[in-house]
C-alpha cells in the first residue's frame, strides 16, 4: 500500500507540475499577444480567450471597430488672387440689387460699392485678400476695361463673368473652337444646365480644387 501511495503521489506531482507549466505557458502567450497591441499602439479588435492551456484568437466578436469616416462637405480653397464660390455668390446677389434694368450697372455705382467694400473694411470676408489693398484707381482701371465705350452703364453680366473668371487664363482660338465643338455636340438650339456644365472649359484644369481627405470634392468649374 505504501509503495502504490508514493506511485499515486509522484504522478499527482507530475500532472501538477505539468499543469501548472502549460498553464503558465499560456499565461504568457496571451500577455505576449497584448503586449504586442501596446506596443504597437493598435487596438485589439479581435477576441482573444485563453481556454484552460490554449489561446484561442475569434475573429466571430470584432472589438472597437474603427467607424468609418465622416464625409463632410465639399472645402474650397482659399486664394488670395481670386474669388471663393461662396464670395461669387454673395457678391452677385448684391450687384442683382445694384443694378437696374436689363441688368445694367451705372459704372459710378459700380465704383462707388467695390471702393466701399474696401475702404470700409465690410469686403474682408467677400472680396479676394488681394483686392483689399486696392484704392481708387485700381477699381477705375477695372471700370474702365468694363465699360471700354464711357457709357457710364456695365453689363450685369460682364461683370459677373470678370469676377468669376478673374485669374484664369483667356481663351485662344484653338481652345475656342474646342469649346464651340463641345456644344456642337448635343446637336439642339438649347441644352439644360446638366449637359452644359458637363461641356469641358478652358479653365476647368486651373479652376480644379485639392482633395481633401475625409472630404467630398468641390468641381469649381460647375459652379463657375
């Protein structure tokens, strides 16, 4: 009885031994696992079970899934030499207020409101930064160009279209007939505003905005 007791208390002490050791051994196979994740600054995003003396990885339970980004508006950027969509339309609906019939500016008011914006300070948020440091003449060589006759009345709509196009480059003959081409296309008298933003411009290259990340992009060149 006594030899078969020490048989009995040799194999306890051997499966205890071993137990404890895999058991260990898994222990630190799991804090290997996580150290890795601090490390690594990641987040643990799969489950990770420690089952009596194995480590089990699930991939069935994802922990902190990273939601995906926020898309938010359009961004344009912002130059000094030139006018933001926002500026355009917010400057065009005042001059629509200015301007009389048939949408024709009195070249002395035209004057009068862009000096104004200026000298007044109000033009900061709606006039390009550049046209802040403009004086006097600077605008009436601009109402000049506008109104190449001296008829003291501007076109609404020349003016606009200045503004719009302020910094882009002039189109030559070859990028003019191009254009022409383009409305050609749709074979009619009248096209809709879809199909005629949708015909490729002169300035559609130099107008093109950045990218932003998590951001959806601005085509300028529609809304010019």
């Amino acid at each position: 009885m006594r030899i078969q007791a020490k048989m009995l208390a040799s194999k306890l002490d051997d499966w205890i031994f071993y137990t404890h050791k895999v058991e260990n051994d898994a222990v630190s196979e799991t804090m290997k696992i996580l150290r890795g994740f601090i490390e690594r600054e990641e987040k643990i995003q799969k489950e990770i079970q420690l089952d009596y003396v194995k480590v089990i990885t699930s991939y069935k339970t994802l922990n902190f899934l990273t939601p995906a980004p926020i898309i938010l508006p359009a961004k344009e950027e912002r130059f000094s030499y030139r006018f933001t969509i926002s500026q355009l339309y917010q400057i065009i609906e005042e001059l629509k207020v200015l301007a009389g019939y048939g949408f024709m500016l009195e070249a002395k008011g035209l004057l009068q409101y862009l000096f104004r914006k200026t000298t007044n300070g109000v033009g900061e948020n709606s006039l390009p930064q550049n046209w802040m440091a403009h004086g006097l003449k600077q605008y009436q060589n601009l109402i000049g160009n506008l109104d190449e006759e001296s008829t003291g009345l501007i076109s609404g709509k020349a003016a606009c279209t200045y503004l719009c196009l302020l910094s882009s480059k002039i189109m030559d003959s070859a990028e003019e007939n191009l254009y022409k081409e383009g409305l050609k296309e749709y074979k009619k008298n009248a096209i809709n505003l879809q199909e005629f933003v949708n015909v490729g411009c002169w300035f559609d290259e130099f107008e093109k905005g950045k990218m932003e990340e998590s951001n959806n992009f601005l085509i300028k060149s529609w809304f010019l």
